[in-house]
C-alpha cells in the first residue's frame, strides 16, 4: 500500500505552502489584505499538515520507494510590489493546487481503504483548500489589471 507515502507527499507540500503564505505575508506587509490573509492561511496549511500525523501513523510511508519525497510546486522567494506580488501570488496558486488534487486523491483512497476518520478530515481540508483557490485567484484577478496595465 502507498498510501503512507502519498500522505507524507501532501504532508510536505502543506508544509512548504505555509513557509510560501508566511514569506509573501513578510514581503507584502503593505498590502494589508494579502498580508493578514497569507497569515491565517499559513496557520491553516500548518493545521492541515499537522491533521496528517495520525494517518502517518497508520499507514507509515513505505520508505524511499515511488515518486520524489519532496513536493513539485514550491515558493521561489518573494519579490517586490506590482509584478513581483503577482509572481508571488502565482507560485501560491500553484502550490494551493498540488495540495488540492493532494487532498482529492486521498479523499478516494480513504473511501478506498473505509477509513471515515481519514475521509472526513480529507473532505474538511479540500474544501479549506478550495476556498484558498478561490481566494488566490480572486487576488490574481485584480492584482493582474494594477500590475500589467497601469504600472
């Protein structure tokens, strides 16, 4: 069974979207909404990763065998205002979306393997993600007019 392993994948790629939420939060404290947002949803991602741990337990990852340890999607830094703020929030999607089909895929699994616990907190992250998505493009949205037409 894989599914220790593709736990621990989403495990790390909610880690590594946290220290993305905390990084554009740093680097964009002047932009207020993206600044508290990218706070809270930092917590979330942290919550989520740590939601993971018992169902680490259960299904320990099978070692170093499959696919890479280590998330695909990752933050590469934040940049300045403007253009720099909608690369950020661009990586931010991108890693949002690698947790998204993260969480469908053990949302099936755990249907898979009967486990309800797993599938309830599966069910309660991917529609906290979702959400994210949401909100992520919304702010691509409207940073993407200021940032490419009016600079």
């Amino acid at each position: 069974m894989r599914l220790g392993h593709y736990l621990e994948l989403l495990r790390r790629a909610q880690l590594n979207l946290s220290g993305g939420y905390r990084a554009v939060a740093g680097a964009h404290r002047d932009e207020v909404d993206i600044f508290y947002t990218c706070r809270r949803l930092a917590r979330q991602a942290d919550e989520q990763a740590l939601a993971l741990a018992p169902y680490l337990e259960v299904y320990p990852p099978p070692g170093r065998e499959g696919p890479a340890a280590d998330p695909t999607a990752a933050f590469r830094g934040p940049r300045g205002p403007g253009v720099g703020l909608l690369r950020d929030l661009q990586d931010l999607y991108l890693m949002v979306a690698e947790c998204d089909l993260g969480w469908l895929l053990v949302d099936r699994s755990a249907q898979g393997v009967r486990d309800s616990d797993l599938l309830v907190t599966a069910r309660t992250c991917h529609d906290q993600t979702r959400t994210q998505l949401a909100w992520l493009r919304t702010q691509l949205s409207l940073s993407s007019v200021q940032a490419l037409v009016v600079a």
